[in-house]
C-alpha cells in the first residue's frame, strides 16, 4: 500500500459518521420552525432528548442541540426581521435554552435504553419541564404577548393563560421524537456504523 491509499485508510477509520448523521437531523429538524405550525408546536424538546440520548460525548450531546436552535433563531431572524432579534435580550431567550440543556441532560436517561414507552414518557416529561421553565422566563421579562396579557400580572396567571399553549408543546414534542427517533432507527437498520447504543 502506498503512503496515498495509507492516509486515505486514516481518514477513512477516523470518520465518524454516527455524530455527522445525529446532528444532520438536529439541525433539519430544528430548521422545521421556519414552516408554518401553530404556537409552540416545536421540535425543541425532541432535538434536546434526541441528543441527549445518542451522542456518545455528552458535551456534543448538549452543544449540538444549542446550536441548531442557535441557528434556526438566526435564521428566523434573518427572515422576520430586526424585531425577532430583540428575543435574544430578553431573559427568555435564556431560559429557553437552558431547558435545552436541562432536556438534553434528561435525554442520558434514554441511552441504550431507548424504547416507544420511553421515548413517549421522556418527551411528556419534556414537554412539562419546557412549560415551566419557558414561561416563567416570560413572566420574569414582562414579555407582553398578543391574547397573553396575564405575563405582565403574576406567575400563576402567566401559567394558567399558557395552558392552551401547552397542549402544541406536547403534540410538537411528540411529533418531532416519533421522527427523530423513528427516523434513526430505521437508518440504522440500513448503516451499520450506526448501530451502536451511541455514536
């Protein structure tokens, strides 16, 4: 073998594509935003579990997650105008994405263990935690939003008037971790290299 077909031997048993394919979905799946949906029916929760429970390193299990809804929020930016970017100041913006990290954390919970019962449970659990966290960010900034006037009167009106909101959070979840979940799945049958309780 000469020293050509040795380094392209190297970089061929060095390529991962387990962590290339997990954060292709993220991203995509976070790029969906961008499409119409009614409120909160969001991939969020399902990204932050799905990384959680198949990156092999937990740093790259809670970053990538964080940067494909960095990037959708820039994208969605770019696209809604200066407004949208005055989110990123608010402390919403943080609090969202540190249930991010939260749900990515929970998502360890799922490795090699990840089941339809499972994956339903830690998505419901999710779903909650997002709910919780989400708005009490927008009670913290007095966020006002349009029909969501309780924000600005006290934490538990901000809850109860978020309530008709919560049931796209879970649907959102739910439909994106079928997705995500399914969809990994039935990759892996078809790529071995994937076949691992994490990549």
């Amino acid at each position: 073998m000469n020293r050509a077909s040795e380094n392209a031997s190297q970089v061929s048993a060095s390529f991962a594509p387990g962590p290339v394919a997990l954060a292709a979905l993220i991203l995509v799946a976070a790029l969906t935003r961008l499409l119409p949906h009614p409120p909160n029916f969001s991939p969020v929760e399902a990204i932050a579990l799905f990384g959680g429970a198949y990156f092999a390193s937990r740093t790259w299990a809670v970053l990538v997650p964080l940067a494909g809804m960095f990037i959708s929020d820039l994208v969605l930016g770019a696209v809604m105008g200066g407004t949208y970017f005055e989110y990123f100041a608010t402390p919403s913006f943080w609090v969202v994405y540190a249930c991010i990290a939260l749900t990515s954390l929970m998502g360890f919970g799922l490795r090699g263990k990840v089941t339809a019962p499972r994956v339903l449970g830690y998505s419901l659990a999710g779903s909650v935690l997002f709910f919780l966290l989400s708005n009490f960010g927008v009670w913290l900034s007095a966020q006002m939003v349009p029909n969501y006037p309780a924000c600005t009167t006290g934490l538990v009106p901000c809850y109860v008037q978020a309530l008709p909101f919560f049931q796209w959070t879970v649907l959102g979840t739910l439909f994106y971790s079928a997705l995500l979940f399914g969809g990994f799945a039935l990759l892996r049958r078809h790529v071995p290299a994937l076949r691992a309780q994490t990549v």
